[in-house]
C-alpha cells in the first residue's frame, strides 16, 4: 500500500478509536511497529488530535475534538460550502463561531488561484441579508449542548416585565429576522416557551431531572404546546404586499396563521390565536399600516387601539 494511502486509512480508523497502540495498528495494516511510529508522527505533525501514554498499558488516546478523513468537493460543492458559512457574518453570534471562521479560512487557503479569484468576484454579486442587529447573545453555545445533550439549565432571563430564574430544557435554536430564539420546556409553567436568546443573562446546569423531548425539535415544537382555553378567531385582510410581509416575516407555523392568497395577489389570515398572543400580533399588524386590515376579533383591535393611543400620545 502506498504511504500517502496508509496515512489516509490509519487517520480514518483511529478517528473511530478512543484508544490504540502501535502493535494493533502495526498488525491491522500489515506493516511494522517502527513504520507504524512514523506514521503517528507524522500524522502528529499534520495536527490529527491524539496523545501518548507511557507506561505497561500505554498507547495513544484520541482527544475530543477529532479530525474529519479527507473529503473530495467539486468546484461547486466548494463554492456552495463557502458562501453558507460567509452569510453568517451578519450574525453577532454564533453557536459556533470560531469554527466558521476556520472553515472560511481554510477553504480559502487551500483552494486554487483560479477559484480563490471566483470567489473574490462573487462576493460582490452574492449575499444572504439578514438584519444587523446590537442584542449579544453569549450562551448560544451552551443552550445548543444542552438540547443536544437532553439537559436542564437555570438561566436567568429578562423580559420587558422583569427578571427572572426559569429552569428550562432547551429543544434547540433558530435565528429569524436577525434575533436568536430558543423554545424550551419550561418547568414553571410545565409547558413549551419560547426564550428569545437576547434576554438571556446567565445559563447553568440545573439539578433538575429531564423530561423526555427526544421526539420534540425546532421543527414541530409548537404542536406540543398545550391549547390554551381562550382561543380568538383571527380575520385580516391583506393587500399584495400585506401577503409577501406576512410570508416573509410569519415564516414559522406560529400559532397556526395561515395565509391564504387570491389571483390578483391579496390575501387574508384566518385561524385561531391564543389571547396571550394579543400584544404581539398587535404590533405586528400595525407595522404592517395600510396593508393589512384586521377584521377579528374585536379583543386584537382594541388591543391595536390602545397601542396607537399611545404612539399619538408620545408625539403630541
């Protein structure tokens, strides 16, 4: 076997490994106890993640952070690789920051001239834009472990209201619109929440035992949510450009909206929305003005009311 081939297989196999010693690795690939020492150290050299031990039981230990074998990518595959890691530069913050920017870095470095240069000049034609926004959010990582991890966190959150401690389970992360959310199992309200990842000033590790959300994800959460027993029938009416806001920024299945749109392009919204969700639909439907005209229930219209009393108020 050749050595360029032997170096590839030995770093896939001991990738699979916790631990190894030379005389294994020496019989599996045919080769001596002394070739097989090269080996490792020139692997060392190439940085795969691994130590020795010395001793009657010693060996070699992989770390826990690992290397991925080789992977073939074509000019397209390469790009596309990029420019998904590259969108992520109008985040603040991710769950993995640093990672990205390494990617980037050695996508770039060890590309060739002639695609370095594509990708120079791509920059300036492709983008993902998503809102730039001041909030830091520092714990993405550590709610991201924990949802992976089935976990419960004590995290102490601050809402408009107040501050508060809520010992959650996080079930993941999502951004949307710029801002980082987290629905979580609460253990307050023994329900499904969601935490916008902003207003979070401190997570750690709870004593609390975990509930069992193997089957919950970012992606059906909230039909896991418990009715509430006051539902209001939502009507609104929405003009062309009404129907491409609501799609673009009611994205997610929130409380069941649905949008229905005609031929010539208007649409409305029906459904049912729980009355806890008056305030923030409010908000939406008046930053959409004149493109959107809610017709029920009459509770959400009073709500819009109040709220524009306020804002004439403020300019008086």
């Amino acid at each position: 076997m050749a050595k360029s081939k032997r170096l590839i297989e030995i770093m896939m196999a001991i990738n699979k490994k916790k631990s190894f010693n030379a005389k294994e690795l020496a019989s599996e690939f045919g080769v001596s106890t002394r070739t097989i020492m090269r080996d490792m150290q020139e692997l060392s050299a190439l940085g795969v993640p691994f130590y020795s031990e010395v001793g009657q039981h010693g060996g070699y230990k992989m770390l826990n952070e690992r290397i991925l074998p080789p992977v073939a990518f074509t000019e397209g595959e390469a790009l596309a690789v990029f420019f998904a890691s590259h969108a992520l530069r109008h985040y603040a913050d991710l769950p993995f920051e640093a990672e990205t920017d390494s990617v980037l870095r050695k996508f770039y470095s060890y590309m060739s001239e002639d695609i370095r240069d594509r990708i120079d000049r791509m920059r300036k034609r492709f983008d993902l834009v998503t809102p730039m926004r001041q909030a830091s959010t520092p714990y993405l990582s550590l709610l991201l472990d924990a949802a992976i991890d089935q976990k419960v966190v004590r995290m102490e959150y601050e809402s408009k209201q107040n501050k508060k401690s809520r010992d959650v389970q996080p079930i993941g992360i999502y951004a949307s619109n710029g801002f980082w959310y987290c629905p979580a199992y609460c253990f307050h309200r023994r329900d499904i929440r969601l935490f916008r990842c902003d207003r979070v000033r401190s997570v750690e590790l709870s004593e609390l035992k975990a509930v069992d959300l193997t089957q919950v994800h970012t992606g059906n959460w909230e039909s896991y949510i418990e009715e509430e027993s006051q539902a209001m029938e939502l009507y609104v009416e929405l003009t062309a450009t009404g129907v491409q806001r609501c799609e673009s920024e009611l994205w997610r299945p929130a409380h069941k909206i649905q949008i229905h749109v005609r031929e010539d392009g208007t649409g409305w919204l029906s459904n049912q929305i729980p009355a806890s969700s008056l305030p923030f639909f409010g908000q939406f439907f008046i930053g959409l003005g004149t493109d959107a005209k809610v017709k029920a229930p009459d509770e959400l219209v009073h709500v819009m009311r109040e709220m524009l009393d306020k804002l004439m108020a403020q300019y008086r």
